[in-house]
C-alpha cells in the first residue's frame, strides 16, 4: 500500500512542529519521493541527528507503506 505525498507531509510537520516540507514523488508510483526538510530544530545538530529526527516524525513507516525517501534537510537562511 503506497503512502499519500500529503500524508507524509503531515507526519513530518505533526513530529517536527513549524517544519517546511517539499515533497515530490520521483518515480509516480507513491513508493518513492524525495522530501526537504527545512526546520530551525535543526540547528546545530549534525545531519544523522536531523535525518533521525525526520525518521522518528515518519513513526517506523520507512521501509514498509514508505518504501524509499531521498531526504534532505537545512536550516532556515
């Protein structure tokens, strides 16, 4: 079962409050996007720390109804 773009979104943004979250779905098929994740949490944390932070916001759905994420996060210019 394939995960909504929206979905996603929301779980991110629920886990990571006042995150920005572009989802795009890269092969059309809802098994694989890319998400960017633009969060000031993120500050000063090294980028396994926010990448897991992303990761606990998804609740343990990677690799299951979310088959593959290109993810990618930064602070806020």
């Amino acid at each position: 079962m394939a995960m909504a773009a929206d979905e996603i979104e929301a779980l991110i943004v629920g886990g990571i409050p006042g995150a920005r979250v572009e989802i795009t779905d890269l092969a059309g098929d809802g098994d694989h996007y890319a998400a960017r994740v633009v969060s000031e949490s993120f500050r000063g944390l090294p980028r396994i720390k926010q990448h897991q932070a992303v990761y606990a916001a998804l609740g343990g759905r990677m690799g299951g109804v979310l088959h593959a994420l290109q993810l990618t996060t930064a602070v806020p210019e």
